[in-house]
C-alpha cells in the first residue's frame, strides 16, 4: 500500500459540519470521503461527473465504516487522504484516514466499498476497462486481488 498513490484534500471544518457539541457530525465523515472519491476519479483522467454518462454505471456505496480516533471541531485544518485499498471485478473498496492538521494524528480511518452497477439495470457489471487502466496508469491501483466475495 506504501507505494500505491494517494488523493489527499486540504480542508477546515464548516460550522455546518459539527453537531451542537461543536464537534464534527459522523456523517460529515461520509461526504468528505466522497468529495476525495470524486478528486481521485478527476486524477486518474476519468471525472465521475462524465464517467456515469460515458461507461452508463453507477457506483452505490454498499458498505462504509470508520473508527473515530480524535474529535475535529469547528475550523480545524485537516486532511483527507484516499486510495483503492482493494478491488475486484465489480467493486473498488477506498481505505481512507483523516488526518488532523495542527496535530498530524489521526481523527478517522476507515473502508468506503462500492459496486460498479449498470444503470439501466443495476445489476453488477465489471469496472470499465478503461477506467481501470486509467487508474492503473495513474498509480492508483493495487494488484488485483479480493478479500471479499464477488457481489452478484
């Protein structure tokens, strides 16, 4: 995984991402982990924002777990940082960590899995050739292998 590429986002909490503690809402977790996702498809040349239209997919999140390590809270910097931990035939599994900025410690880490879909359908197809390629090309994609059953 060391040698695998990274997406990593710069960003400060939002008052609208705390709960009334002042402290970061779990479910800002989840967006700020797709706006990473969104960031790695646009690096490896194949933007989500055209990649549902061109390879007729779409990407439902099927499993998604985080360990809150250290609170964030209103304005703290922080950085999220993505990468394809796994994948199979029909699904990328991102293992992410958000890291705290003025501490450089972790406040989260954990698995986004999702499953390529035709949209037609949504049945489970395989990831677009070219999409793995792009990210293969890019630096993004590990050795293929799965720990997981295929979703049929």
């Amino acid at each position: 995984m060391s040698d695998l590429r990274k997406t990593k986002l710069d960003r400060r909490v939002a008052w609208s991402d705390t709960d009334t503690g002042g402290v970061v809402y779990y479910g800002a977790y989840c967006r700020w982990v797709e706006y990473a996702e969104a960031e790695l498809w646009r690096e490896a040349g194949v933007p989500l924002s055209e990649s549902f239209d061109r390879f007729d997919i779409w990407l439902p999140r099927i499993e998604f777990n985080c360990k809150y390590m250290r609170p964030l809270r209103y304005d703290d910097p922080f950085k999220v940082c993505l990468y394809i931990e796994r994948w199979d035939a029909v699904s990328l599994t991102y293992g992410f960590e958000i890291i705290r900025g003025e501490h450089g410690d972790h406040a989260a880490r954990g698995e986004l899995r999702v499953a390529t879909v035709d949209r037609k359908v949504f049945h489970a197809r395989e990831l677009p050739e070219e999409v793995r390629v792009a990210f293969d090309e890019a630096g993004f994609l590990p050795p293929r292998r799965s720990s997981r059953p295929a979703i049929r």
